[in-house]
C-alpha cells in the first residue's frame, strides 16, 4: 500500500470521532448547501487543520531532501485519497 494512503487510514482512524462527524454534515451539505454551509465550514476547518498536519507528516521530509521534486505529487495524491471520501472538502471556507 502507498505511503499517501496509509497515512490516510491513519488519520482518519486517529481522529474517528471528528471525521465520523464531518461525514454526516458532509452529507447533509451535499443534499443541501444552503443549509448547512455553517456547520460545514466550521467543522470542515477543524478537519482541514488536521489534513495539514498529516500532510506535513507525509510530505515535510521529502521537500528536504533529494526526493524534494516528488514531494508536490505526493501531496496530491493525497488530496485525491481524501476527495474520493469526501468529495465537497474543496468547498470548505468558500462564502
């Protein structure tokens, strides 16, 4: 399994109660924006802290090193792991 997705899993298994939370108003937003753009956004930033850090986790590193051009794709691909489960994330703290 890649390293992306394995810190993934970690993350969201580390923070189960946050995400399982952030799943269902992701759901809720997903069916209807307008009403639950509040609680979307404020709980979406908590989430999205936490992505950065495990982002960091992953990628921090490798921008150091020799493999410092490989870094940018790996965070992608990161990204992409955590939009499969939550496709609506990239609407976090748009107004």
């Amino acid at each position: 399994m890649s390293k992306y997705k394995q810190i993934f899993q970690l993350m969201v298994e580390e923070n189960k109660e946050i995400f399982d939370t952030f799943k269902q108003i992701h759901d809720a937003y997903a069916l209807n924006p307008e009403m639950n753009k509040a609680k979307f956004n404020r709980i979406g930033s908590e989430i999205m802290d936490i992505i950065r850090d495990y982002e960091r986790r992953l990628c921090g590193h490798m921008s150091r090193g020799k493999y410092g051009k490989f870094a940018g794709g790996v965070s992608e691909k990161f990204m992409q792991e955590i939009k499969k489960s939550y496709p609506k994330i990239v609407f976090v703290g748009v107004e």
